[in-house]
C-alpha cells in the first residue's frame, strides 16, 4: 500500500483528560507502557495459534474425561508417564493450557482497550479534513462544474444520500485564499464497533464461565418409579471446582419419580424414539414446586436448576408371577460370564433340609436388553427350570426346556405358569446448578451481533468544494477501512452520478493511489 | 397435491444424478467462458449450476418427504446441503462479481464433492432422541454454510496463488458482462484527464488478481461469524440436551480450532502488515484445519457427534 506525508484530522480529542491528577496519569501512562507486549496483535495471533495448536492435541491425544486411563496407559507404555506429566492426556486442565487461556484474557483485555478508543472515536466522531488535506491526499477525485458552489452543494447531497452516506457539513475553511465548504460522508460507522463488542463478549464469557466454575455443580441420580432421592444425597455429585475452593450451594430439594416409559421406533424396534420421566420437585417444607415430565431435549429448569433426562439402564430386577404368584427376580449369579438371575420359586414349601434343596425349583433367567446385546430388538428374557441338580428337560445335546417371553407375555414350562411383567428400568437424570447460563448466553448474543457487525466495511467521503477559476471544483477523497475492490465498484457507480448531478463541464481529475490510514 | 406427487415422477437418486449432469454442463461452459469472451456462454454456465441447484433441492425434500424429517442427519445429506450452500453462494457471487477465473474451479470442487457424496451410504435412518429438536434445522444448516463460505474462500485462495505463481496480472476479468471488476489504467496515465466512462477507480492497483484476495477475505469474514453462531447455537442445544453447552467433544474441539485458524487470518488482515499471499496460504491452511473437522472426526466416529459417522 503506498503512503504519503499523514494528513491531519482538525479535530483531534487530547490525549489525557485534564481532570486526572499529574501522578496518576504517569503512572497510568507507565503501567500502559508496561503492557504493551500485552495488547500486541502480534500476541493475539500467537494465542490464537497456540489455543488452536493445544485443542488440536487434546483432539488427537487420548483424553482422561473420553477414554479409560487404563487403556491409555497400555497404549502409551513406557511414555505414558511423561505424556502423561506433560498434561496431553488431559490438555484442557492442564497448567500450560489454562496459563494460555490466561494470557489470552489479558491480551483480549489490554488489547481492547487499546482499539476500543480510536474504534469508537472513528465510528462517533466527524472528522473533516480541511480542503488543503484533500487536495493533496492522493486517494482522491476532482470534478469540475459550472454550477454555483450552492448550487452544486443542493445537488450533490441527495446524490450521495441516495447511496446510502450520512452528509455532514464541515466548518468554514479557506484554501489557497478562498472560500471552501468542507463535507464528511460515511455508512457502516457501525462495523468499527464490531470487534469491540465481540472481544467484549469473549470476555464477559470467560469471566462467567469462572463465575460457573466456582458456584456450579453437577449430580447424577438413577432412579425408578416410585422411588425419590433428596438433592443433597445424589448417587453422584461433581461441584465444578475441587470442592476446597467451591463456593456454590445445593437446595434441599426432594425429587420423586412418579413413572418413566420408552418410546420405540415402530419400524425399528431397537431405536428408543424418546423416553420420559415423570417427576415431582419439592422444597423442604414438602411444598411441590415443579410437577413435570421431562424428556431428551425437554429439561425442567427451576431457576438456576436444571434436571435433564440423561439416560436409562436396567437395574437388574426382574418381575414376574409363577402359577399367579409375584415373584422379583435378580440378577444374581453368571452362566459363562453372562449375568443371570437363579431364584427358588418354591423355596416356602421345602424344608431347609438336604434332600429338600436336592429338590428345590429354581427359576433361571437369561435376560436380553435393546442396546445391551448386540441384535436384540425387544427386551424379553429367556426362562429355564432348575430342578435338584439339572435343568428341566436336559438331555445330551439337547437344549433344556425354555421359555422366551417379552414383557406381558405367559407361558408353561414343566406344568409352571410363568408370566414375565417386565423388567425394573431407572431412568437416569442429570442435575445441574449453573447460575453462569444467563451471562453466558448474553456474552454469546454480545459475540455474535459483534462479529456480524465486522462482516460490514465503514466506508468514508471528505469532499470540498471550492469556487475556481474555471469554475466550482469539487475534491472528493475517498477512503475504507476494508474490502477496498468492492468500495471501488460502488464509487464506480456513485462517481457517474455526481458526474450527471453536477454538469460536470470537463473530465475528472483522479489520483488513483491510496490515501494513508486513518 | 403434494411435493412428493408434483416432483415424484424420478426418484431422489435420479434427481441427484439429473444435478450432477446439469453441473458438469456448468462447467463445460465455465471452462469455455475462460477461452471466449461471449456473455451467452456466462448466462449458460450460471443457468446451469441454477438448474443443478434446483434438481438438488427437490431430491433433499423427497428425501425429507420419505424420512418425515428435514434430511440433516447423516455425512450424505450434510454433505449435499454444503454443495447447495456452496451452489447458491457461487450464483451469487458470479452475479456481483463476475469471475471466469473463480468459476470452472468452483464448479470443479462441486462435481468432485458431489461424486465423493453419491459414494456414501444414503440409508434413511430413524433419529435418536437427542436429535429430535428443532434446534437440528438451526444449528446445523448454519454450520454448514460457513462451510460453504470457506471452502469458496480456499478455491478463491488457490486461484490467487495460481496467478500470483504466473504472474498474470494483466488478465482481463470481467469480461462480458455491465458492472464487472475492470482492470486499471496503466502506469503512467494516473493523474490524465479521461472520460467517464472509463472506470473511474480500479480494482487495486492494475493487479486484478488481487480481486481473489478480496474475495477469500469476503467469504471468512462471513464464514467465521457464521461458524461462530453455529457453534453457539450447538453450545445452546447441547445445554439442553446433554446439559453441557460445552463438552471438549472431538467435533467441538475441531470446530473451535477451525474458528480460531481463521480468527488467525482475520487478525493478520487487520494487522495489515501481510502480503496477500501469506493470507492466502493461511486460508488453505484453515481449509485442511475444516477438512479435518468435517471429515477426519466423522472418520474417527467417536464423541457426542457420532452420528456422523463415515461408513
């Protein structure tokens, strides 16, 4: 980009309020000083590649929250234990990750400050540039016309207002002697405001994600119908700082499940549509506060608290009746490592002596689950009878006798009436405490609206007009802050209509070099 | 009458072929339009990526139409709802900008995606829980779109490079068309008196070329507050969800340093002491850092995002 000699702006704010004391303002001056390695872009772009480096390690390296540490330490060997000191197995708490996070803060902080003033400067302020600076700026355009400096003035205007430029009039200013009309045009101020607004974000965000950090928790519950937990017992809780340094609080809620149910896919039968459990809130004094059904994608939020439909899992617990009796089966011993469920049926008529238990029957329970065993689309269970000291009808190379029921269904087996009712599921809910959310997502609205405003460029006119002795002469500088081809095809079009609008008697004078930065 | 019965007469897989040709004759035409300077060959080779763009779409509705859900669920129909993004955005773009030069390599990368796409398994399968939320029809198309931008800023970029490698910056685009980028004067006529009709700024500074540096920083600077959003929305969805709005899933990883890759470039621009050709390499770089999240995590098929899964 070519340069000339600066050009200086009329209006120029003093660099330090007169209000602030001597001593405060050097010491202010020699702390901004301190902190310029701080506020360097030069630095930004070294953090951002240095994050973007790390994230990518915690992507290709195993990490402790995803894979099991043991496999990882199997995989890695003799270098697990240094990867490991390294922190590559758990990048995103690891010291020099969280010193880069901290670096960036300060750099996104000073920085911002530092653009943040000639930003808002450039997009609140006026600044003319008198007739002399536009003259000998070299990014600039010269028409001449023979229309009257007032004339060519009321003409011009809706010229540009038609292209969508705010006009401004300028003071009085003189060139070479006489008499010049000073104008400001500019659209898009706003863009300039863009990046402030989107490293304001950032920060706001950082800063409420500590704010989580040390007031947030997470609880996990598993929990089957008709069953209730109170919040400060869960089976587990995670504050989401170690808990010396937690500030937070866990409301002494009771939660009860009144019903949970599956929703299966008709076609596919092994695909849970959606599943839902059906709970009620309660505060100390046993007042309900919530009474609702929550579903995956459907929590209950309760201020601050959220309770999310997780999971669900089969507790091992099966119901049935035999010969119209209820029975509760366990899963209790395994057949070649596959869990299963061994129960006496009729273990109140036997005497405990030893011939009894030769005769004892026992139920035996292979049970298969949707997402548990591979092809299974529909839970059931498959039943045998343990008679004495062998199954029910064995025989060699003979399957004993069975029976495979799903959910509801009846059958015989050796004169017993077998009814499977169905098997105990707990649903499995995630609490969580994150007073942060509402900072979080207003620093995420802030971000957002701040790097769409970036997409936009501020485009800026200084024009002057000048009665000459061939006649009014107008200076138009023209400048952008971005995206200067495009800005280029637009003067293209707004160029032939000033052209036009002002009777322009001869061919315009252009300088097609760039003007220096603002 | 529904859409399914107006359109219904080729199925889904002979409306996604019907775009493949309709593309290839888009870029017969954008590769002739290099080599003639004939408006009809322009308004054909964009008539057809058009009715390409077309053809697409109404095989993503028949397929929605038959899965009961807007098709956003898999690698294929992600995959073809980036051609259509990138398609819509090309047309747009040869309208304002008018670029034989960008236009046969974009039509190029479209057929080559399009192929890559019609390889991978099109099975319509039923949504997991956590998928069912509007937030899918959000979250995802926005996603995608930055993608769209950024793969337009890479050929973009590649383009620069190519003519900034042969030196061929007295190339005239914007042939055949009103409006078109115009080349500037020559040295050594600033300053002369000429008519208005002649451009009165050039595209900067007699290097047309420069054009497609503009035009890669155009596309990021849309692509990266699109991405941004994107992966904001993601974060809000997974917060109701999963309860998490961030996880340090693979996929989310990815997507962040794809993001910050090109917050790199944005800020080089800024600090605006970088040549354009540093720029450029850095947007291919943010390129491969996008292939690795859109394909290479989807390849590993682990994490929260393994729906999709390649294969």
């Amino acid at each position: 980009m070519s340069a000339s000699a600066p050009v200086q702006q009329i209006s120029k704010t003093p660099p330090v309020s007169p209000a602030m004391p001597e001593g405060l303002a050097k010491f202010l001056s020699t702390c901004w000083q301190w902190l310029a390695c701080f506020r360097s872009i030069h630095l930004a772009i070294v953090l951002l590649s240095c994050l973007a480096l790390g994230i990518f390690i915690g992507v290709v390296m195993p990490q402790e929250g995803l894979v099991d540490p043991l496999e990882i330490k199997e995989q890695y060997g003799s270098n697990y234990r240094l990867l490991k000191s390294l922190g590559l197995f758990n990048v995103y708490s690891s010291y020099w990750f969280l010193a880069l996070e901290i670096l960036f803060f300060f750099n996104l902080l000073c920085g911002s400050f530092q653009w943040l003033r000639p930003a808002v400067t450039s997009a609140i302020q006026k600044n003319f540039y008198t007739a002399d600076q536009i003259q000998k700026a070299k990014n600039q355009v010269q028409f001449t016309t023979v229309l009257s400096p007032d004339e060519a003035i009321s003409r011009l205007k809706p010229v540009l207002k038609k292209h969508r430029f705010g006009v401004h009039t300028g003071p009085e200013n003189t060139f070479e002697n006489k008499e010049a009309k000073l104008f400001y045009a500019t659209k898009g101020n706003f863009s300039r405001i863009g990046p402030c607004l989107a490293h304001f974000g950032i920060l706001c965000m950082l800063l409420a994600s500590v704010y989580g950090a040390f007031t947030g928790f997470k609880a996990q519950q598993l929990l089957v119908p008709g069953q209730d937990f109170h919040l400060e017992k869960p089976d587990l809780f995670t504050p989401n700082m170690s808990t010396s340094v937690w500030q937070g609080s866990v409301p002494n809620w009771q939660v009860s499940l009144k019903d949970f149910r599956v929703e299966y896919y008709a076609d596919r039968p092994e695909t849970p549509k959606q599943f839902y459990s059906d709970l009620t809130v309660k505060d100390a004094d046993g007042n309900v506060l919530s009474e609702e059904t929550i579903s995956v994608n459907h929590p209950l939020q309760l201020g601050d608290m959220t309770f999310y439909q997780a999971s669900f899992t089969p507790t091992g617990k099966l119901f049935f009746e035999v010969d119209g009796k209820p029975q509760t089966m366990t899963i209790n011993t395994e057949f070649q490592g596959r869990p299963i469920s061994m129960t006496a049926v009729d273990a109140d008529t036997a005497a405990n002596t030893e011939k009894a238990s030769k005769e004892l029957t026992s139920l035996v329970v292979f049970p298969f689950f949707v997402q548990q065993d591979p092809g299974v689309t529909e839970n059931h269970v498959r039943v045998f009878l343990h008679q004495g000291e062998g199954f029910a009808g064995a025989a060699p190379g003979k399957m004993p006798d069975n029976l495979r029921l799903s959910p509801g269904e009846t059958g015989s087996l050796n004169g017993k009436t077998i009814r499977f009712l169905k098997p105990e599921i707990a649903t499995g809910l995630l609490i969580k405490k994150a007073p942060e959310v509402f900072w979080i997502y207003l620093s995420f609205l802030i971000i957002s609206i701040g790097t769409l405003m970036c997409v936009f460029s501020q485009r800026q006119l200084w024009l002057a007009i000048q009665s000459t002795t061939e006649g009014t002469r107008l200076y138009v500088l023209h400048r952008t802050n971005k995206a200067r081809a495009s800005y280029n095809r637009e003067l293209n079009k707004l160029f032939p209509s000033i052209h036009q609008a002002l009777q322009v008697s001869n061919n315009p004078l252009h300088n097609p070099k760039e003007a220096p930065a603002v | 009458m529904t859409i399914y019965s107006v359109f219904s007469f080729m199925n889904e897989m002979q409306w996604v072929h019907t775009g493949m040709v309709l593309l290839i004759l888009s870029l017969f035409f954008n590769v002739a339009r290099v080599l003639t300077k004939n408006s009809l060959i322009r308004e054909a080779g964009w008539g057809f990526m058009a009715l390409s763009m077309i053809s697409l779409i109404i095989s993503l509705v028949l397929r929605s139409e038959a899965a009961e859900y807007f098709a956003l669920s898999n690698m294929y129909e992600s995959m073809l709802v980036l051609i259509l993004w990138m398609q819509l955005a090309y047309l747009v773009l040869e309208r304002w900008l008018n670029l034989p030069g960008f236009a046969w390599p974009v039509c190029l990368m479209l057929l080559v995606m399009l192929a890559y796409d019609i390889t991978l398994p099109t099975d319509i399968n039923p949504l997991q829980a956590a998928l069912q939320s509007y937030w899918r029809s959000i979250h995802v198309p926005v996603i995608i779109l930055s993608y769209a931008l950024f793969t337009l800023a890479f050929v973009s970029s590649v383009v620069y490079l190519v003519k900034d490698r042969f030196h061929k910056n007295n190339e005239m685009d914007g042939s055949g068309g009103g409006g078109g980028l115009r080349p500037a004067l020559p040295d050594g006529l600033d300053g002369a008196l000429y008519s208005h009709e002649t451009p009165y700024l050039a595209v900067e500074d007699s290097q047309v070329r420069d054009i497609y540096d503009e035009l890669t920083y155009r596309c990021v600077s849309l692509g990266f507050p699109l991405l941004l959003i994107g992966i904001i929305l993601g974060g809000l969805w997974a917060n109701e969800a999963w309860g998490n709005y961030w996880s340090w899933d693979p996929k989310e990883s990815m997507s962040l340093v794809t993001l910050l890759g090109y917050g790199v470039y944005l800020h080089l621009r800024v600090n605006g002491e970088h040549p354009p050709k540093t720029l450029a390499w850095v947007s291919v770089i943010g390129f491969i850092l996008l292939l690795v999240t859109y394909f290479g995590v989807n390849i590993m098929g682990v994490g929260l995002h393994s729906y999709g899964k390649i294969g």
